[in-house]
C-alpha cells in the first residue's frame, strides 16, 4: 500500500468519525436542502432530488482529493 493511500483512507476515517460524533450529538450539518435542490410534494408523497447538494459535495470532494494528491 503506498503512502498517500495510507493517508487518504485516514483522512477518510477521521471525516467519518467527525460527522458520526456531530450527528450523535444531534447536530446537523448545513447540507442538504439548498437552494435549487428539486423538492415535489404531493397528497400521495414527495420526490426530493437534491441536485444542488450534490453539487456542493462534488466540488467540496475534488478539492479535498486535489489538496491531498500534491
């Protein structure tokens, strides 16, 4: 296994742990319906798309890989 995978998966595992700690703590994170985020409602159920937070946490992930990756 070389090095910066080794590092990657870390940084993955420490992400995982945070986010698992905050939504124990019943803190919720600011993702999720954005703006532009597709939301139908109906008297029989909804469809939610959320296109916009996709988005976010596309660009967000590129980022952090592209960071990681130099």
């Amino acid at each position: 296994m070389s090095p910066e995978l080794g590092r990657i998966i870390l940084v993955i595992g420490i992400v995982l742990v945070v986010v698992g700690g905050l939504a124990a703590l019943g803190i919720r994170l600011p993702l999720g319906r954005l703006p532009g985020d597709i939301a139908i409602e109906g008297e029989r159920g909804g469809f939610y798309f959320p296109i916009v937070t996709m988005i976010v946490i596309s660009v967000i992930l590129t980022l952090a890989i592209n960071l990681l990756r130099r």
